[in-house]
C-alpha cells in the first residue's frame, strides 16, 4: 500500500540551527500537511499546503518556519533557527483528492523525531 | 473553533477486559471522525473511521459509533490484548474536511 516516507527518522542539532525535515507524500495526493507532537502530549496542527501555497497555518507557524515543495516529489518543513521547545516528533501527512478526499482522512508519516540541545 | 476532548489516560487493564476511551468533538457541520492509534515507537496510523450520523466505524476488533445527539464518537473493544497497548487518539474533521483536530491521546496499558 502506497505510504507517506519522512526522513530523517531522528535529527539531533544546537540551539540556532537551521533543520529541514523532508517528506514524500502518497503520490497522487495533493494535499499535505505538517503536524508536530511534543513528547507524551496532543498532536498539533502546523500548516496545509495545497496547489504550491500555504492553505491554512496555526499560531504555532511562526516566522521561523516554512514548507516548500521543491520538485514533484519532496514535501519539506524548514525550521530557520531551532529553539529548545521545537523539540517534538514532526508528523508529514498527505490526503487524496477524491474519494477519501471528502472524508478528510489523512495518510500519516512515521515521523521525524527533533531533538535540540 | 472546532475541537476534540478524550478521556486523559492512562488506562490500563488487564487481558480481555471491556475498553471504552470516551471522545466527544465540537464541530460545525458535520465532520468525519476518526480515531488513529500510536504504536510505541512509531507513527500514527487510522484505526478505523465514520463519516456520518449513526456510521459505525470497526477495525481489529475495536468500534467507534459516530452519536450526533451527543457529540461523542467513543471507543470500544470487548475484549483487549497485550498487544493493544498503544497511545489512541481520536479525531475530527473542519466542516470544509481539510484539516484533522486530535484530541490529547489516551495511553491505554495492557497487562497480561
């Protein structure tokens, strides 16, 4: 079954880094999302892409984030520079754009796990 | 705006006892509704799902009934394994179906 791949899987970096989290949605799908999980709490909505723009951001999508979709494959989410609580599990997930589109249901990544020291 | 409150866990049980995670939403319209499971370890995958009224959503021996009346899409399983244990969340739809709302994710434990 066609599934949504991030990488990397764990990425550990300083304070003031820049990190890029990488994604590959399902192939045919054309809507894609961010979603992030800080240890042991809710899983938080980031931003929703759609059509090569931002559909919908929450208050967490600040500045220093960005999502690019650089070539027909990779979905990407750029923390400019890293603060201790952007430590989190990020989720990538992708949704089809026709019969399950309706639903909403979301395909979901096993997750790059952030850690920043 | 819309959102979702789960029963805080942990739960934990004892093989083959009777699970019910409580899950109610706040939506306008009318939301599809979802639970996910975590796996330790790992990431979230849909357990089982409904999309309307009365819809009866059922995986693995678990069932979620979506209740419009009282908002509430709880879930249950009669008769839980070892291998169960998990973080479940439940989720919802915004009325235009484009964004997923979780609820905080109940840690369910099973012992054998």
């Amino acid at each position: 079954e066609p599934e949504v791949t991030q990488t990397p899987s764990h990425q550990v970096t300083q304070m003031g880094q820049e990190v890029i989290l990488r994604c590959v949605p399902i192939s045919n799908h054309l809507y894609f999302y961010w979603y992030r999980q800080i240890l042991g709490q809710k899983v938080e909505f980031l931003v929703s892409f759609y059509n090569n723009e931002i559909s919908e951001k929450s208050e967490i999508f600040d500045d220093q984030f960005s999502v690019e979709r650089p070539d027909g494959s990779n979905f990407t989410l750029k923390i400019r520079s890293t603060k201790l609580e952007d430590s989190a599990m990020y989720f990538c997930a992708s949704r089809a754009t026709s019969g399950r589109a309706r639903t909403g249901e979301l395909f979901f990544g096993e997750g790059s796990r952030l850690t920043v020291l | 705006g819309d959102s979702v409150t789960q029963m805080e866990g942990p739960v934990t049980l004892s093989e083959e006892a009777f699970l019910t995670i409580n899950c109610t939403y706040t939506a306008t319209g009318y939301p599809s509704l979802f639970w996910y499971v975590q796996y330790p370890g790992e990431g979230l995958q849909l357990l089982l799902k409904a999309t309307k009224a009365d819809d009866k959503g059922s995986n693995k021996g678990f069932e979620a009934t979506y209740r419009k009346e009282t908002t509430s899409f709880h879930l249950e399983k009669g008769s839980v394994q070892v291998s169960d244990s998990a973080v479940y969340f439940c989720a919802s739809t915004n009325n235009a179906g484009n964004m997923l709302t979780f609820g905080g994710g109940t840690r369910l434990m099973v012992k054998p």
